[in-house]
C-alpha cells in the first residue's frame, strides 16, 4: 500500500533548530550637560558552545546555552583606551535588570522612594548619571534568568551552581571582548548581592582561566563570606554583625531619638565588636548583671524591647527583627531596605512574611524592562523575562563548600596577590538587612593581602538599602562615586 504523504508531519523528522545568536543593534543618543552622547546598544542572546571529546577526539563546539545581554558602546571613542565593565546582579537566580535600569546604564526607572512610591505604570527617563559617560557597559543575565535559557536537550540545572554560573558568565565576558576587539581595554566587573560573590570568584577565574587581568571589580551590597549572614545554630557571629544595621533602621523609624545616625552607628559597632560578642561567647556561663547589662544595651540600640530581647536569649535574627520592631504599629519593615514599611496578613508572626521593600520596586522594574527591551532596543522574544528565578535560587548549589564556609574572600584576594594593580571598589548601604554592611567590613578586614595591597581597597555608605539607589540622593552620590573608582583604576 502506498504511503499517504499528506498525512507524515514535516517537523516528526527535522532536527531541532540551531540556535544562532540573534543580537539587534541599535542607535541612541543622551543629552547631558548641552553635550551629546552617542552611542550603539546590542541587545540578544549569544549561543555558549562546548568543546566535545569523544574517544579522545575533538568532535566539534557543541551548544548548551543562549545567554542574553546588552552591550552599550560609545560611538566615536577608541576602544583600546575605552574601559568596559560587565554587570550582573545577583540571588541567585536574578537577572541584571537592578544594576541595568537602576543605577548603570543610559535609560532608568522611575519607582519612587520609602513612602513615596509612583504609582503605575511608572516612568522610564534618561540616566544623566549613566556610567556609559565613562565605560562601555555589558550586562549579563546567567542562564534561567531574563531570557537566558540552556538550549534543546540540556539541563539548566547544570548552570544553578557557583562553579558553573562562574563558567558561563566567564565565557560570556570572553567572547564579548574577543569578538568586540576589547583585550586591550580597561576592565572591570560590577556585581550586587551574590553578583559580588560571582564577581570575587571571576576575578580569580579570568586570570587563571583566560589570562584576563581586571583594573577593578565593584562590590555592591556585598558577601564574600556566608558565614556571616547565616543565622544557623551555633553561629553567633552574625547576631553582632546586623547589630549596626538593625540600630541604623530603629533610628531611622525614631526609636533611638535624639541622637545622630553617626553616633548610633559608632556606639553599635564598638558594642557589637567587644560587650556583645563576649557575652554571647559565654553562653549560660555569663553572669546575670552582665546579662542584664546586654539586654539594656542591645534595647537601645534596637528599638526592641527588654522583655523581648531576654526571651530570644540576647540572640535577635534578622527575619525576627524585620517583623517585631514595628509590631506595635502592626507594620514590617523591609530586610532589603529597613526604610520601607508594609504589612503581613498576621501582625502576630514571628518572622516578616513578605519584604516590602521588594514589592516596592518589583513592579516598577518589571514594566520597565519589559517595555524598553521591545520598544527602544527592538528586541523581540515571547519567552517571559525571568526577573528573578526562585526555582533556580532554591535548589542553586554549593557542592564545591561541602563540610566547610561558603565563601570566595580567598579567591579575591588571590586575584588581588596575582594581579596587585587590580582595584576594590565596595559599596553597601546603612539600611540593607540582607547583606549588612558591618559584615563586609569583618570580611574585609580579614582578606589575606600584604599591607600595601590594602590601600587597593575603597568603601563607600549610603544612606539606603540593598538597592541604594532608589533613594536618589544615594543615586547621585553612588554614581560620581563609579566614575571616579572606573577613572582612577583605568590609569587614565
């Protein structure tokens, strides 16, 4: 019997579709001070490929990913004196859209501040304090995040790991500057969150990698060291190094009057660095006057009560603390930004059921980016951007710490031991309840560089959050304060 030919599909037989990168160009310009600056956005997904080995043999560069990125470039400027700085934000699981509408690049979003939040559909206008006026700028999104997705037949998975995160968003950085002529350039990293973890293991994996030496990595909102953010039993150390954070966001809500933000902030950190670590040190073996004396301290400083502060055994974790110090106005506070306030459905929790400060701001980005990507970068794609991936965040791994701290300080500093022109620009904020910024300081203060690598290393506070750069007053100032870092490091 004859075969129908009508009836076989087309698409039963064809091989999947090769991906290809499908990056659209297009031209800008941005008026600052009567000056015009011109310049090319690329925006797209570039195909990650690997190189195969079967039976010892060289069988070809095999596609296991398309990551998406935007690339700005000043037109008319020479790029081997023109630096370059690769962004990416962090979750892990979270796209680039923070650092990218945010602070760094040309356009940004309107969202309004603590208690002043633009209504929908918000605003997007142009950066006047873009750091396009003194690097060329890339942003990454790693795999599952934005539109970055591993290709037919791969596991994205395999991508949700600080090895292979480090892997992919290093090949990205490669090609780009291989295929943009860019070896000789300036250039930097900027990472925010665990974008500063990515970026302290880049700087190590670059140059060991690749050969790729760096003029400077830009830390924002910083951890290097998870030891000092994890509120796991046995572990005090992060109860002292959110004391600071947790004084600066009572003063802010005016419970810890009449005294200066500075003031507070040095009493809680001389305390937070001698009393209180020793007595958490002596467990049930602490006195009762020297407890009672800590608990005093720690009310005053906290905004929290006595009562309270006895019954959690002189041990406040940062989730508790979010969700008690305004419980009596039956408001929470903000762990990404202490200075935003909102409400849970259960004033009586223990713990802060939902950030407001992150519903704050997710909305407003979201639109945003959504909007710009199609309609003034021209680039079309019916996948959903991927803001943030909580999938790829809940199961990321760590395999490579087993049995020991998570951390990437050493491999930082190896970076700056190797390369010692390599510069630290570090930035956190006075009202981040998720990476504190006397954290970063205790991290700091540790990494294993001789004394004259030290002064290598600079630190800039804000007056803000995790995102300081919502509040537009630390915008500004965090923004002269890139340029200046991106200048200076450039040799230029």
């Amino acid at each position: 019997m004859a075969k129908d030919e009508s009836t076989e599909s087309p698409s039963s037989t064809a091989e999947p579709k090769k991906p290809v990168d499908d990056l659209v160009t297009t031209q800008h310009s941005l008026t600052i001070e009567g000056r015009e600056l011109k310049y090319t956005a690329s925006t797209g997904r570039i195909v990650l490929r690997q190189e195969v080995l079967t039976d010892g043999k060289f069988d070809g560069h095999q596609p296991k990913a398309e990551v998406f990125l935007t690339a700005y470039t000043l037109d008319d400027a020479d790029a081997a004196d023109r630096p370059v700085t690769f962004a990416f934000n962090g979750g892990p699981g979270s796209s680039s859209i923070w650092l990218h509408l945010g602070l760094l690049g040309p356009r940004r979003v309107v969202s309004g501040d603590a208690g002043q939040l633009a209504p929908p559909p918000y605003g997007l206008v142009d950066n006047a304090e873009t750091l396009l006026r003194h690097s060329d700028l890339v942003f990454i999104d790693p795999v599952s995040t934005g539109y970055s997705r591993a290709v037919e037949g791969e596991k994205p998975g395999e991508y949700h790991g600080f090895t292979r995160d480090l892997e992919s968003v290093g090949e990205v950085i490669r090609l780009w500057t291989s295929r943009n002529g860019r070896w000789m350039s300036p250039k930097f990293l900027a990472g925010e969150s665990y974008g500063t973890t990515r970026a302290a293991g880049l700087a190590s994996h670059l140059q060991q990698r690749y050969g790729m030496y760096l003029n400077g990595v830009m830390l924002i909102s910083a951890v290097l060291e998870f030891g000092t953010l994890d509120f796991t039993p046995g572990n005090d150390l992060p109860y002292t190094l959110f004391l600071p954070s947790y004084a600066a966001i009572a003063h802010y809500h005016g419970l810890v009057p009449d005294r200066s933000l500075d003031e507070v902030l040095a009493d809680a950190e001389r305390f937070a660095a001698g009393r209180y670590p020793n007595a958490l040190a002596q467990g049930n073996r602490i006195p009762a006057d020297y407890r009672a004396e800590v608990v005093t301290r720690l009310a005053a400083l906290t905004g929290l009560s006595e009562d309270y502060i006895d019954r959690v055994n002189l041990r406040i974790e940062h989730m508790r603390f979010f969700a008690e110090l305004l419980r009596s106005r039956r408001q929470v506070v903000g762990r990404l930004d202490g200075r935003f306030v909102g409400w849970d459905a259960d004033s009586g929790g223990e713990k802060q059921g939902n950030d407001p400060s992150f519903a704050a701001i997710i909305g407003p980005y979201t639109a945003a980016l959504n909007h710009y990507v199609r309609m003034e970068l021209g680039y079309q794609n019916d996948l959903p951007y991927e803001i943030l991936n909580f999938e790829a965040a809940k199961n990321w791994s760590f395999k490579e710490f087993e049995g020991q701290q998570i951390t990437v300080a050493e491999k930082l500093a190896e970076a700056m031991r190797a390369n010692p022109h390599l510069k630290l620009h570090v930035a956190s904020g006075h009202y981040d309840g998720a990476t504190p910024y006397f954290a970063t300081e205790n991290t700091l203060a540790r990494l294993q560089l001789p004394a004259e690598l030290v002064a290598n290393i600079e630190t800039k506070y804000y007056a803000a959050g995790h995102m300081m750069y919502v509040h537009d007053e630390s915008r500004l100032q965090q923004s002269e304060d890139l340029a200046a870092f991106v200048n200076s490091a450039s040799n230029r």
